[in-house]
C-alpha cells in the first residue's frame, strides 16, 4: 500500500514539474546587417533562474525559457587586427559594443504564450 501511495505522489509530481517554456525567436542585427554569427543570452532580472544562451546565425536565434523579465546579452567576436608571435595567427576579440553585452542595458518581458518577433539591434566596436 505505501508502494502505491509512493508512485501516486511520484506521478503527482511529475504531473505538476511539466514544462512551461517559451520559444522565443528573433533577430539581431549589427550596424543594420545581420549579424553571421554570435550568441545571445537571456538573464532573470532577479537571478533566480538560470541563464539561457543560444546560438545567432545568420542573424537569427530560437531560444526555450520560463517566462519573465529578462536582461540580454548578445555576444560576437572576429579575428583581431594584430598577429599573436606566440600563435603565428590572429587571436580573438570583442565584435560588439560593452552596452550590448558585458555593460548591457537590453531587456525582455517573456510572457507565457506565443512570442512576436524579439529583434535587438547592436553596434560594432571601432
């Protein structure tokens, strides 16, 4: 009998863990062009939840997460201008400007239900 109470209270909970995810899609752009390649990554404002991260390409993301307020990151790199001696190659750097990852003031409100279009447009480093 408490085998059966035991996987009554299991499947219960299970039941009640179902995934409430969103799928959130977008663009992102870079000086107005699409951005190749990049990652864009969505924070809980009150950091109670883990990050999600997910691949740009070809300016285009699809990303899964629980709802709610989001800051966002969005991160790129390219090759630097200078030969590293040591690699006998160009090492990589920051593509994007601070306020759009590492200082960003970019946010999302992700609602439960179907998403528009989440588009964020970002500059270049000189």
């Amino acid at each position: 009998m408490i085998y059966l109470r035991l996987s009554l209270l299991f499947f219960l909970l299970i039941l009640g863990c179902g995934s409430s995810e969103i799928e959130v899609t977008g663009k992102v752009t870079i000086d107005g062009t699409p951005l190749a390649e990049g990652e864009i990554i969505f924070e809980d404002a009150k950091g109670l939840v883990t990050p999600v991260g997910t691949k740009i390409k070809n300016g285009e993301y699809v990303a899964l997460m629980l709802p709610g307020a989001k800051k966002v990151k969005i991160q790129a790199s390219r090759s630097a201008k200078k030969i590293d001696p040591l690699m006998g190659s160009a090492a990589q750097e920051a593509r994007i400007r601070p306020e759009f990852n590492t200082l960003s003031k970019l946010t999302a409100d992700i609602k439960p239900g179907p998403q528009p279009s989440l588009d964020f447009q970002v500059k270049e480093l000189p």
